[in-house]
C-alpha cells in the first residue's frame, strides 16, 4: 500500500513530463510549420514583384519580333541597339540633368522647411504652433490632384510654368511629409540639451544647426531616401507644368516613348531601365537608413 501510494506520484511526475516533452515538441514543430510557410508566401510574393521587372529588363535587349515570340525567356542575341539609341539624341541625357537638378533642390528645401518647421514646433509650444500643426495636418490629407488646377493658376500668374524652377517649387509641399516625419523624432530627443545651450547663449539657429540636426541624422536620411524616390519617380507634377522638350525629366521621356499609333516596346523598354537603375541604386545604397531611422524614433530614450 505504502509502495504503491509511493509510486503514483512518481508515475504521475512522469506522464506529466512525457506529455510536457511532446507539447514542447508539438509548439517547435508548428514554429517550424509556420516559418517554412511565411517563407513561401514571401518567396511567392517576391516573384510576383519580380515578373514585371524581369520582363522590362529582358525585353530591352530584344528586338520587336522575338519580343511578341518569346516575351519572357531569354534573348536568342542580345540587342544592345535600344540603348544606344535611347541616348543617340541626347535627350535623355538632358532629361537626366534636369532630373537631378530638379530632385537636389527638391529634396534639399523639402528637407529643410520640414525640419525648421519640427524644430520650431520642438522649440516653443503655444497656441499658435498647435493651430499651424492642425493646418499642416489638413493640407497633408488634401489630395495633389484637386489642388492642380489652382496650383497652375498661381504659377502661370506668377511666370513658372514650364520651368525647373517652378517644378522645384511644387515639390515643397512634400515639406509637410518630411515636417511629419521628424518632429516625431525630435520629441524623443533630450531637452534638457537643448536648454543647457540656451543657458550657454547659444542663438535659435545655432542650436538647430549644432545640435538638432547631429541627432535628428537617422531621421533625415530616411527622409532624403523617401523624398528622392517620389520626386525621381514623379509623372503628375512635370507632365502638368513642363511642356518644353529640353526641360523635360526621366519619367517624361519614358513617356514619350510610348507612340500614337505604334509604339518600339524594347526601345520603351530600355528607356524604361535606364530611368529606373540610379533610383534602385540608390535605394539599394541606402535602404539600411530607412528602417533603421524610423525605429530609432518610435522609442524614447
């Protein structure tokens, strides 16, 4: 009696840690079940994303003949003839200049006015900084396409239309992305630094310029990734303000490639892939600032 009384509770130890044993192993099986599967369905997902590149990239080295044959598969010769054409013009390298001449000082003043907004936010809260966040939150929900007709109005009346300068301007609304985007880094940043410069007599600017800027540096190469890729990418914005030849950008060119009535598809093609390749260089440069500035201010501290 006393054994067996003895026993039941080693016996029920034991049954109780082989079924603990195999729910452990239950849980790391299905782990392992539901990892495989999120890599399949990223693998998948990547593919389908892959499809239209692929087909872009192959068919700018065919000719229009094996591309309606063979849309997909490799090129029986590769035709490197769309490419040299595409720059034989020349226009292609002027819309290259005006591209990066356009996106610079784009991105360059978005950055800026977004900054010196957040800091001024940052720096003195009142009333009136309260209701111009509420106006910049308004003017960030509004749509760019309803604002296209006023927009051109008052750049007609004031003589930018159909230059790069006018088309810089319209990219300072972006401002009120890169604004977004910052001043919810700089509320993570010690104010106890910026009140020790104060009482050091440091000016505004100067402690924007010495010390704001230095910490916010994560934030705002995201920012700079972020607004660089839309202001390269942009069709809308040119395609309404710039109807000149010389002064058109990348994208327009690609555009243009496409005909009324017929169109060269491995020569739009290869315009297409010189347009995309320094914007995914850039990216592929800089994409580990991109998650990497957007975490760094989601926690305090």
């Amino acid at each position: 009696m006393t054994d067996s009384a003895l026993n039941i509770p080693y016996a029920a130890r034991r049954e109780c840690l082989g079924r603990g044993g195999r729910k452990g192993m239950t849980l790391s099986q299905r782990e392992a079940a539901r990892s495989a599967l999120r890599s399949v369905v990223v693998l998948a997902l990547a593919l389908v994303c892959a499809i239209p590149l692929w087909y872009i990239v192959i068919n700018s080295f065919k000719t229009t003949t094996e591309m309606a044959v063979n849309p997909l598969g490799l090129p029986r010769q590769w035709v490197f003839d769309n490419y040299t054409t595409a720059f034989s013009e020349g226009t292609m390298v002027r819309s290259f200049a005006n591209t990066i001449i356009v996106t610079v000082a784009g991105v360059a003043f978005q950055v800026l006015i977004g900054s010196l907004a957040a800091y001024g936010m940052i720096l003195r809260r009142s009333f009136f900084t309260s209701f111009v966040g509420v106006l910049l939150m308004v003017a960030f929900v509004i749509p760019g396409q309803a604002t296209l007709i006023p927009l051109y109005r008052m750049e007609a009346s004031a003589g930018l239309v159909n230059t790069l300068e006018g088309l810089v301007v319209m990219y300072l609304g972006g401002a009120v992305f890169c604004y977004y985007l910052i001043v919810g880094y700089m509320r993570t940043l010690p104010f106890e630094l910026i009140e020790a410069a104060r009482i050091d007599g440091a000016s505004p600017w100067r402690i924007y310029w010495s010390i704001v800027l230095p910490l916010i540096r994560p934030i705002l190469t995201t920012v700079v990734v972020f607004q660089t890729m839309g202001t390269w990418n942009d069709f809308m914005t040119p395609n309404v303000f710039i109807s000149s030849a010389e002064l058109k950008t990348v994208i327009l060119q690609v555009y243009n490639a496409v005909g009324q009535f017929t169109t060269d598809w491995p020569s739009f093609m290869a315009t297409t892939v010189i347009a995309l390749v320094p914007i995914f260089i850039f990216f592929v440069l800089c994409q580990k600032w991109i998650v990497s500035g957007l975490v760094a201010g989601s926690v305090k501290g």
